[in-house]
C-alpha cells in the first residue's frame, strides 16, 4: 500500500499560492490598541500648543512683523473659526481617506505650520501658516472621539480621559513654559514658537506608523443609518452644540482675561500668571477621572450641574471679592472648565456608530467655536465700557446658568439616531 503524502511537505509553490495569513496573537491585539492609545495621547498633545504659545509672545511679534492691531484681533479670532469651519470638513475627509490617514495629514499640517511660521517675513504669511496649523488642529478635534468610537467602543471613558488629560497638559505646559523656554534658548519668538514643531514631529510619525497598519480603515464605507438624516434635526446635537459654545466661551475667557481681574484686584502680575497657570493645571488631572465616570453614569447631567456650580461660585468670588480667596476662585474655574472634556465624552455615547460620531462631534464642535467667537471680544468691551468687572462677570455666570441648564438635558441617556 502506498504511503499517504505527508502534509508537512507542501510544496513550496503551493503555500506561495495559497497564502493563509496568520491571525493576530491576543498580545498582538492589546498591543497595538495601547500603541493606538499612546498615538492618540500623543497628538492631543500637539493639539493646543499652537496657540497656547503665542498668546505670552504676541507682542514680541507683532513688534517683529509690524502687524496691525487689526491683524492681531484676527490673529486671536483665527483658532475658534478654523476649528468650527474646518471642523465640519473633517468626517467627508474621514469618510474618503480612512480616520487614522486624516489624522495623520493633520498632525502633518500642525507640524508644518508650527515649524514655517517661525520664519515668516511679515504678517500676511504669518496669519497663513497659522492657519495651516490650525486647520491641522480642527481636523484632529474633531476625528479624537471617531477613533475612539471605532477601536475603543468598551473603553470610551478611559481613553477619553487619556487624550483629554493630554491635552490639558499640552495647553498648560505651553503657556507656563513658552517665555522661559524662549529665553532659555536665546533666540528671540522664531525659536520659542518654532521649538513646538519638535513635539508635532513626533506625533505625526507615531500617527506614519498608525495610517501605515489601518491604512484606509473606515475609509469607502456606505453611508449609513447615521448618515440618512440631517443632523440639524437632532435636539441632542443643538444642546451639545451651544453647551460647547458656552464652555468654550468660559475657557477663552479665562485664558484672555483672568490675570487682568486679578490685577485689577491688586494682585501682583507674578502671582496673576501663576493663578492663570494654576487655573489651567488643575484641569489635566480631573480630564482623565471624568470621562471614565461620565461613562458609567446613565445620566451625565448632573456632573455638567456641578462643574457649573463651580464656576458659578467663582465668579461670584470674582466679582465680590477677588482678591479675599484668589487661590479658591483660580481653583474653582479650573474645575468648571472640565466641561470640556465631559462634552467630548457624551459626544461619544450619544451615537451608535463611528459614521454617526463624526457627524455629531463636527456638528458639535463647528456649532460650539462658532458661538464662542464674539465672547471673549464682547467681554473686553464691557470691561472698557464699565471700567470694571461686574458685567462681564455678570455676562459670563448668566451663560454659566445657561449651561448648568443645558448640561442638564444634553446628559440624558439619547442616541441621536433615534431622534429622528
């Protein structure tokens, strides 16, 4: 009787045609999730520093560029309308290039614009590459929670307060450090702004690496259940939208004008900065508790009542008596300014698919900075017209109630989807 063939000796040109791929190990798995996790922590980094950095420095360069007052406004006006009006490009892109790809091109457009601008020769071109950066910045906001939605969907929360945390931190370090590195370094704004573009670089090859293994991931798919209806027909897509705008009104705010209140309370600009800075701190650590327990909450109406209880309490020390407790009301507004990532939490759970999140996260965010465009300018005004805090503070903890009210609705358990 003839021997069976063994079925270890294949031919090789047999196994040459037929190829079987091999499945991914489970520690294959876990590690290219936390690989994905630390790429996505990475680029919210990148995603402030942009801005953070320059504010401490516009005056050296609006002397160095001889901008106008007028270019300067734009200039501060420039982030809130690149990430609304850019923002809403960013799921079209997503849906034709893949997710990863088109953070990826962002995190390129960031490190591109960061490292250009420092060499511009006048303003017009400073303006441009600015916004080159910040088109880079809007995209990448916008498509954080989609990717988490899509390969993260059992760890929302966690992985939210990751990238929020990193944020934070990419916001606070930048401000904090942008005047000391710059004189550290000796080279005057072109190096201290231009030195971010470091930090762009290597986000932008650990997101190489990331459009590399998903490739076009999400990329060509059909349009969807989310995709059949118009999102402007959703009530929990306006509710998050002007809960955002408000946030991102109180956020911008602070950053441009608590160091004058506290000035003008007789506080020295030393301590002011540091209040600022402290004001900005306390929020990286509560960005990565609060998404995680927003998640498990059925309801996250009441963690968006108690931040603005907290600023609502701030203010009032603000207005009546700012320099008793300067330490309280700096650590106070700190905490309501976590808003920012509870919004960027619900935006997440309020959908049942990825396809749906980047619609509602472009609604939300394009919505949102579009709103907070006039504030911070509105709060100047009346703070030249009064000669004083109390309406502008009055303005801002009216907006604060409305959001307390608004966080309220926007945290009840909905899908999008089945609101219309």
């Amino acid at each position: 009787m003839p021997a069976e063939p063994s079925t270890a000796a294949v031919p090789s040109a047999v196994a040459e045609q037929s190829p079987i791929p091999a499945a991914p190990t489970p520690t294959a798995k876990v590690r290219a999730r936390w690989l994905l996790a630390l790429a996505l922590a990475v680029a919210a980094f990148n995603l402030r520093p942009a801005v953070a950095a320059l504010g401490p420095q516009l005056d050296h360069v609006r002397g160095t560029l001889h901008m106008n007052a007028g270019v300067a406004g734009m200039l501060t006006a420039l982030p809130s309308l690149c990430f609304a009006l850019v923002g809403f490009a960013a799921p079209r892109l997503a849906r034709r290039l893949g997710p990863a790809v088109t953070v990826c091109l962002g995190m390129g457009a960031i490190t591109l614009g960061v490292a250009a601008r420092s060499f511009a020769p006048n303003s017009a071109v400073f303006l441009l590459l600015s916004a080159l950066a910040l088109a880079g910045i809007a995209v990448s906001n916008v498509l954080m929670p989609v990717l988490v939605k899509r390969y993260f969907p059992d760890k929302i929360g966690p992985i939210t307060g990751l990238y929020s945390m990193s944020l934070a931190l990419g916001t606070s370090v930048a401000a904090a450090v942008a005047v000391p590195l710059t004189t550290a370094l000796g080279g005057g704004w072109r190096v201290g702004l231009g030195v971010w573009a470091l930090a762009g670089a290597v986000a932008l090859a650990l997101w190489l690496a990331q459009a590399a293994i998903l490739g076009r991931d999400g990329a060509g798919s059909p349009r969807g259940a989310a995709a059949k209806f118009k999102i402007t027909r959703s009530p929990t897509a306006w509710l998050l939208g002007v809960f955002f705008g408000f946030q991102a009104t109180a956020a911008y705010a602070t950053m441009g004008w608590l160091p004058q209140i506290f000035k003008d309370a007789g506080i020295s600009a030393t301590e002011s900065g540091v209040l600022l800075a402290v004001t900005m701190a306390v929020g990286a650590p509560l960005a990565f508790v609060i998404p995680p327990l927003a998640a498990r909450m059925p309801h996250q109406g009441p963690i968006a009542a108690a931040l603005a209880a907290c600023g609502l309490a701030s203010y009032a020390g603000l207005a009546f008596a700012p320099a008793a407790a300067p330490w309280a009301w700096a650590l106070l507004l700190g905490v309501a300014n976590c808003a920012f990532p509870l919004v960027l939490t619900m935006i997440g759970l309020r959908s049942r698919t990825s396809e749906g999140v980047a619609r509602l996260s472009a609604f939300v965010q394009g919505v949102g900075y579009l709103i907070s465009v006039p504030g911070p300018v509105l709060i100047g005004v009346l703070y030249q017209r009064e000669h004083g805090w109390g309406a502008p503070l009055a303005l801002l903890a009216g907006m604060m109630a409305v959001q307390l009210v608004l966080g309220l609705r926007a945290g009840r358990p909905r899908q999008i989807e089945d609101e219309v």
